[in-house]
C-alpha cells in the first residue's frame, strides 16, 4: 500500500488551498446560530420561543435527513469531475421538491401542538425548504469542486444574516413568527457563491452506479440518526412534557450539537479527499483512519458524560436564562450521545466514500431501535426519558458503524481487489 504523493495530498488533502476558510465559516456560522438562539430564548421565554424550537428542530431533521444526502452526493459526483447540476438535475430536483412537501406536511399536523396553531410557519417552512435545498446542493457542487474558500463564505453569511435580521426583529418587539422569517431569509446568501458556473475541465462522465440506490440507502441511514438526534426534543411534547420542558430539551441539545454541526458543515471537504483515495486504491488506509476515529469517540463519550453532568446545567443557564437550566442527566446524557455521533458521522465517511450506504444504514436502524425501546420502557419525567435513549442508541450506532468499517478492512486483507459498492 503505497501513500499519496504528497504533491496530490498538498492539492486535494487536507492542507487543501481554502480549507482555513471553510473552517473559520462553519466556526463564524456555529457561533451565530448559538447567538440567535439563546437571543430568541430570552428575548421571548421558554413558552412563547417553543414554535422557533418546534422549526428549527423540524428544518434539520428534514435538512439532514433529505438535503444532507444530496449534498455528499453533489460532492462526491463533483469530485469525479461530473457537472452535477445538469447531469443529475432530475435528482436534485425530486429531492429538494421532497424536502418541501415533508416540512410543510410536519408543520401542517402538528400546527397545534408545536406551532401554536399559526398556519403561517407551514409557509415559513416550505419556503426555508426550498432555499436551504438550493443552498445544500450549490455547497455540495462547490466541496466536490474544491472550492472550499466559496464553501466557508457561505457558511459564515448564512448564519450570520439570520443572526442580524434576528437581532432587528427582537429590538422591534417582533414575536416568533417575525423571528421566523429571519430564518427564512438566510439561506438566499447561497447567490453570492455561483456554484451554478461550469468549472474547466469537467468531463461530464457518466456516474458509475445508480444514485437511486446510493441516496435511498443512505437517506434512510440519516432518517434513522435525525430521528435519534433532531427529533428527540420533538419526542418530549409527545410523551406529555410541557413547551416549558420542550423549550429545556431544546437549548440542551442545541448546546451540545456543536461537534456535530460542524461535522456536517465541514464533512463535505473530508469526503471529496476520501473519495480521491478511495478511487486511487487506498481504501485500506481511509478504513483505518475510520477505525481509529470510531475507537477515540467512545473513550471521549464516556468522558462526556462526566462533563456535562458537572457543568452542562450551568452553561444552559447563563447562556439561555434560568427557566432553561437542565437537570445533570439531561445535559450529560446529550453530552455523551452528541459524542458518540460525532465520531459515527466521521466514522462513516469511509462508507459514502465507497457508495456502502447501506452499512451506514443498517447502523443508524440499529440505534434506532436501541432509543425507540427505551423511550417506551423507561418511566420517569419526559426530559430524562429522551436523553438516556438518545445517549444509548448513539453509541449503539456507532459501534455499529465501527464494526463495519473493521469489517470491511478485514475483507480487504483477503481480497485485496474487492470493490466497495455496497448500496444494499
């Protein structure tokens, strides 16, 4: 197994020209929404602030759940040197036309018990659907394209104008639903990135396997894994917690979401570099770094779990204002579970990198099915309830997906020459 030249890491590795860039705009980015979110919650408290929990909880499950998957395909097409936005248009277009129906669909049943019955969030949603569809895809083209500076401005001016629109609109006395239309806004910051430009050199071959398969497998992969991660606050409200404690369970895991946001916004450049070594015959090399990954991450959760439990309560409160300081289960059990899907989401790159979503897949079902058991046989209040089988069913998954990459990488010392499309 021969290492890549370094020539061709300096150009397409992580010392990549623009990769400071995209670090500096997930930071700037990660820091502006925690800005707008604990402004919001004290501006307006924890029960008349429960519908912008209720809608951003609702945007990123969709958004990781649909968008995510088109945009790692965007990069991983891009980084072959396929022009995706015409080659594959039927693909980006059905998927963000999904993203829309499905937010509008959420917010249209449970108006009343999330939204406070205003119909005008099932608007702000189906709208925030279709800009963040268009914003996920053009970052995705722009990773695949190593384009990473374009990638980091975007990051940093999407959050950064929601955050300033926020701000005006609470100095003005503006209510949740003016707040809500500061999400609206933010992603049309996508148009100072023309990602739409066709790139020279682009060959504009034909994809190797079916995107059908790749995204179905993958989309129910990160389904199974929003359900654990963004839906577990929404899970509070069902199992007869009140907004006040919805509103609790939502700063926690916003708090503690930060590696994981990150991961997403930064994972793009990390898969254009896999798939390059993965196409080059490296795949032995990426598994390990994976493994590695996979083994630190649940040695940092179980360290995890102490931390939050020590000082998680008292960062709530003086980020967010007392009505929203957590028990130390809560913020530790969030803590812990928010490490391990880190190291999953990192883990699982190698995966993508190889079109074997249906791994991937498999993993997050497994977890899953871990946290569903526990939410309905654990008893006691609604917010412990969630954070345990949250934590429980992350390290399951991750486990899962570390087992697999081993698994792999196994396979590989006896058949050196296998491929690595796995979609099933």
């Amino acid at each position: 197994m021969t290492d890549l030249p370094i020539e061709d890491f300096e150009a397409h590795g992580v010392r990549a020209p623009g990769t400071a860039w995209m670090i500096a705009g997930s930071l700037v980015g990660a820091i502006a929404a925690y800005v707008f979110n604990a402004v919001g919650g004290r501006a307006l408290g924890t029960e008349a602030f429960a519908p912008i929990g209720a809608l951003w909880t609702t945007l990123f499950v969709i958004a990781t759940v649909v968008l995510v998957p088109l945009e790692q395909f965007a990069t991983r097409e891009a980084s072959r040197n396929r022009w995706v936005i015409r080659d594959d248009m039927r693909v980006w277009l059905a998927l963000i036309g999904s993203a829309i129906v499905l937010g509008v669909l959420f917010v249209w049943v449970a108006d009343e018990q999330l939204f406070a019955g205003e119909p005008v969030y099932a608007v702000q949603m189906g709208l925030m659907m279709l800009g963040y569809g268009v914003l996920f895809f053009g970052r995705g083209v722009l990773a695949g394209e190593r384009r990473f500076a374009a990638v980091g401005l975007l990051l940093g001016a999407e959050s950064m104008l929601r955050l300033v629109v926020g701000l005006v609109v609470i100095a003005l006395g503006g209510g949740a639903v003016a707040l809500g239309w500061s999400m609206v806004v933010a992603p049309v910051m996508v148009l100072l990135t023309p990602f739409w430009r066709r790139p020279a050199g682009q060959t504009g071959t034909k994809r190797t396997e079916s995107a059908g398969r790749f995204l179905a497998a993958y989309a129910s992969g990160t389904a199974a894994s929003q359900i654990l991660l963004a839906a577990s606050p929404l899970a509070v409200t069902f199992l007869g917690g009140t907004k006040a404690t919805f509103s609790v369970v939502y700063a926690v895991f916003t708090l503690f979401r930060a590696p994981l946001t990150l991961i997403y916004s930064l994972q793009g450049r990390l898969l254009s570099m896999l798939v390059r070594l993965v196409d080059q015959g490296e795949r032995r090399r990426v598994r390990i770094f994976s493994a590695q990954v996979a083994a630190a991450g649940l040695a940092l959760t179980v360290l995890a779990w102490f931390v939050g439990r020590w000082i998680g309560p008292d960062i709530i409160q003086l980020l967010f204002g007392d009505e929203f300081r957590p028990s130390g289960t809560l913020a530790g059990a969030v803590a812990a579970g928010m490490v391990a899907a880190s190291a999953a989401q990192i883990t699982g790159q190698v995966l993508v990198a190889e079109g074997a979503t249906g791994r991937l897949a498999n993993a997050w079902a497994a977890g899953l099915l871990v946290g569903a058991t526990l939410i309905l046989g654990l008893s006691g209040p609604a917010d412990t309830t969630v954070g345990v089988a949250f934590m429980a069913g992350e390290v399951v998954a991750l486990c899962m997906v570390g087992f697999s990459v081993l698994r792999s990488h196994r396979a590989d010392q006896f058949t050196p020459a296998a491929g690595g499309g796995d979609s099933a």
